[in-house]
C-alpha cells in the first residue's frame, strides 16, 4: 500500500481497507451495493440517451458493426451523471492506498452487449489491459514479503444483474503477479489457469462495482442460454504518472501541426506521442 506525501509516493502505514487488500493480494475485488438504486436508475437513463443520440466511435475499424455499436467512450465528456459515479468514494477508497490519492481517470467507456452467441471483440479472450508491469521469466514466483506494485485498475458499474448466464468477465486470481500475459495458444480456454488458481466469475447484481488489477488475467466468459445482455460503466483510473486514454492520442496530443506532419515513420509518430488505438482508447 502507498500514499503521496509531499509529492512522493511513500509506503503507507495507515490501515487499508480489505478491497485494497483484496486487489493487492489477488488481483480482483467486488463492491456489492456500492452505487444507490436510484443513481443507478438515472444513470442508465443517461446512458441510453447518449446511445440513442450518438454514433459509435468508430475506434477500432477491424471491429464488426453490430459489435462497435456495443461501445460508447470517453462517457464522463458526455455524461454528468458519469463523471460523478466515477468519483464514487467507494470506488476511491478502495483503489487509492493501491495508486495513489492523485490518480486519475485514464478511460471511460459504456458497454452495451445485447444477448450474443459468440463475441470477437478482444474481452472475449483472455488478456490483460496493461503490462504485464514487472515482466519475469516464467517459474520465477513474486516475492510476497514485496506488496506487488499496481499501476492501473479498471471498475465496472453494473447498470443491471449479470449473472453467470450474462458472461461476466472471469479473472485468474494471483496472476497479476506472474510476469506473464496468459499464454497465447490458449487464450480461448475457459480451464486456463495460472499457479494452479482457475477463473472467478465475477457475477454482479446492479449497483455492484467489480474490480480488477489492468495485468492480472481477465476475459469476458462465454454466455450461456438465458443471456439477457450486460450494461456496465466501465472506468480504468491509473497513477498520475499514466498517461490519459480517453480520447485517442490523432485527437488530444501535445504537438504542433509542423510536428505531426514531420513524424511520417510508425517510429518517428510513436516517439511524439502518436499511437495507435489499443486497450483503454480503443
């Protein structure tokens, strides 16, 4: 656990609460009843009025259509009601002894996904969002006497239950602690485990928050019959040192128009600070 005391990071001495503890020590926590019935009434119907007034993004060409429209970003520019839950004292209470008490909001996106056989979309596999952030050979263990360093957690604001049958996103506990991003030829695999430890589903009731560490393993589980689609706000906060995704970096960046014309390479646009969309913006 930290905190930020005259600008630098610290260890943190005070007693954390146990979803802190909980996300240190296994990569993933539920806040059950964390958002008011009635802000959740009222956020949905916000949300629904954006979907109904604005397009999809359009962020990631190579997505289906039908799938795009599943997704609405950068919702705290969109959305009052957003921009408030997202600064929940339950969900910062939790997540900041783990990144500090300046940390930000680095995404924020709705998803949407109606009832749906199979989803191609990159949640559907395992993967993590970020990192992993201390990259290790394989076989070498963490040193738990060290608290494992986060950099990155992403929350979902359940709008409505989303129960097993729903696909809820699954985590491996522990394996934000490997080193390792979940290996690739199974990637697919629902029995994946890391370290003997197989998926948590984590099945949620409206106004429940889940919460998970961007490198511990993670997956949108298939949906079984009775699927009746999911509908949660999704918000990743980062250390102050994180850089923002909201928007994408063609949209909101630091540089000149002289300087992003002289950047023609894929290398020479990196280095400025021009990537392509990938987890968090796109």
């Amino acid at each position: 656990m930290l905190t930020r005391r005259r600008g630098y990071l610290n260890v943190r001495t005070e007693p954390a609460p146990v979803e802190s503890q909980q996300l240190e020590q296994e990569g993933w926590t539920v806040l059950r009843g964390a958002i008011p019935a009635a802000d959740v009434a009222a956020l949905t119907k916000e949300i629904e009025a954006i979907y109904a007034k604005l397009p999809p993004d359009g962020r990631a060409p190579q997505r289906p259509v039908e799938e795009d429209n599943d997704f609405r970003y950068e919702m705290l520019n969109r959305s009052p009601l957003c921009q408030a839950v997202i600064g929940s004292r339950a969900i910062l209470d939790a997540i900041e002894p783990l990144l500090g008490e300046d940390c930000h909001v680095i995404a924020n996106t709705c998803w949407r996904n109606p009832p749906r056989e199979r989803n191609t979309h990159g949640g559907g596999a395992w993967h993590i969002d970020a990192g992993p952030h201390v990259p290790r050979p394989p076989g070498i263990p963490w040193d738990d006497r060290i608290p494992y360093p986060i950099f990155a957690i992403g929350a979902h604001i359940y709008l409505k239950d989303c129960p097993i049958e729903c696909g809820p996103t699954g985590v491996i506990p522990r394996s934000h602690k490997s080193g390792q991003r979940p290996p690739d030829d199974r990637v697919w695999d629902v029995e994946l485990t890391c370290d003997g430890r197989g998926v948590v589903p984590l099945t949620a009731k409206s106004g429940d928050v889940a919460m998970f560490v961007s490198d511990v393993w993670h997956r949108r589980l298939p949906p079984l019959p009775g699927d009746s689609g999911r509908l949660f706000l999704q918000a990743h906060y980062g250390r102050r040192d994180i850089a923002q995704r909201i928007r994408s970096t063609s949209t909101v960046n630091h540089l000149s128009p002289e300087a992003v014309e002289r950047a023609q390479t894929p290398r020479q646009r990196t280095l400025v600070g021009l990537h392509q969309n990938f987890f968090y913006d796109g």
